[in-house]
C-alpha cells in the first residue's frame, strides 16, 4: 500500500460538491486505488475515509479535504460505511502503509513480520477493511483462457510484467534510457509495491519509482538514495493519529 501526501487543501474550507476534489487528488496523488494500488482510469472515486452516511457516518466530514482519499470501486464497496478507528487502522496519507505490507508472487498480502504486535494487529485490520486479504479468484473465458478480474490475480499479473521488465534491465544495466522506460511501464502498470519489490536489489530504480508515483516522495516515508523506508512515517499534514507506524 503505496504511501502518500495530499498536501494542504486547494480550496478555503469545504468543497462545494465532494466530487469537485477529484481532479486535484489525481493531480497529487495519479490515477490509483489508494488501498489496492491498481491504476484506475475510469470509475476512480472520492473515498471518504471516514463515511459519509450509515451508522458510522461523519456528514460534516463528507467535503472535507482531509478526508478524501481515491479508490477503485472494490475496495470502496469493501470499505462501504464501516466503522474507522483510526487509533486501529493504517491509512497510507498518515501511516508508511509500504513498510506494514508485503506481497506475494502468488497475489496475496500480508501484514509484515517486521511490525510490532500491535502494530501487526492495525495492519490486519486494515487489509480486512478493504478486502485486500480475499484470495485469487480464477476466472475463464470461453476458450479457458484465465482472466484476471479480481485484485489478486491482477497482482500476479503485474508481478509478471515487474520480472519481465526486471530482466530488460539486467540485459542492459547501465542504460538510463532503459531505466526511464522501465519507469514509466510501472506508472502506466500501477501497483508500486510490487514494482519495489521485484527491483529491491536496485536502489536506484527504487528511487526513480518514488520519484515516479505522484505524491509518494514528498510523504517522506522513503530515503532518497537508498529507496528504503523510513518509519515512522513524519505525517507531515498532521492528519489524525499518524505515524504509527
């Protein structure tokens, strides 16, 4: 789960129509699910974080800046109007959601063993929210071809893509116009963590991926040489219960 910063509000109090901020979220933040990290093109949405109506909602927050994040309409629906606890949960605008997970070849996401027990326990909480620890549905078409529709399956096929372009960059190490390309292939792919994952042992490709994803460098959740993590995360917005991890 990518972390990220949005920054101050573009706009003096609330928004006329929670809608309105989606242009200037996608400017800060790409075209990506907050929660899964696909790359979204259509049907993005403003997520409340906190929901808007049911028998948790917050409406005074529902045009509020600091509520918003974007997500695909699964994780949206999974979320729906469920309780957020943020003493509970890890958000990647205030937590380094990239250092509580780690992802699999085979789709899945888990927790990392590198958290502490309580911090294990906000991690789990949070992948139940969104639905992001449903296992790999498989999917046929009628020439029992397998299609990725669901979230895991289309982590395994991005993971594929990283490893392809991973051996693109070992038959060419010091090319920097073969680095730029393999960039831009993981902004256009989407899923960040996935990327970082397959290139770990590449520090400097790493840095051109945070570099790459808007809003991920200025969250300060990363060293800009080494692309490592930095926790806990600085919160910069100072965002409510922030930075545990």
């Amino acid at each position: 789960m990518r972390p990220i910063r949005k920054g101050v509000s573009p706009v003096a109090g609330d928004f006329n129509k929670y809608e309105d901020a989606k242009p200037e979220l996608v400017s800060r933040l790409g075209l990506y699910c907050s929660y899964c990290e696909r790359k979204i093109v259509t049907l993005l949405a403003v997520e409340h974080i906190e929901p808007k109506d049911g028998a948790y909602g917050q409406p005074h927050l529902e045009k509020q800046w600091s509520n918003f994040l974007l997500a695909c309409t699964n994780c949206n629906s999974c979320k729906g109007s469920k309780k957020v606890d943020f003493k509970r949960l890890l958000f990647p605008d205030r937590d380094n959601t990239f250092y509580a997970y780690s992802y699999d070849f085979d789709g899945t996401v888990h927790y990392s063993a590198q958290l502490l027990p309580r911090q294990k326990v906000m991690a789990r909480n949070t992948l139940r929210l969104v639905g992001l620890e449903k296992p790999v549905q498989v999917f046929t078409d009628s020439n029992n071809q397998q299609v990725a529709l669901d979230r895991s399956a289309q982590r395994m096929e991005a993971f594929g893509v990283a490893q392809v372009a991973l051996s693109l960059l070992e038959s060419e190490p010091n090319s920097v116009s073969t680095k730029d390309a393999i960039a831009m292939m993981a902004k256009q792919a989407g899923f960040f963590s996935i990327w970082m994952k397959v290139f770990n042992a590449y520090p400097d490709m790493k840095v051109r991926f945070i570099q790459t994803f808007e809003g991920t460098e200025v969250s300060g959740c990363f060293d800009m040489t080494t692309g490592n993590s930095i926790v806990p995360a600085p919160n910069s917005d100072r965002l409510t219960h922030g930075g545990k991890v």
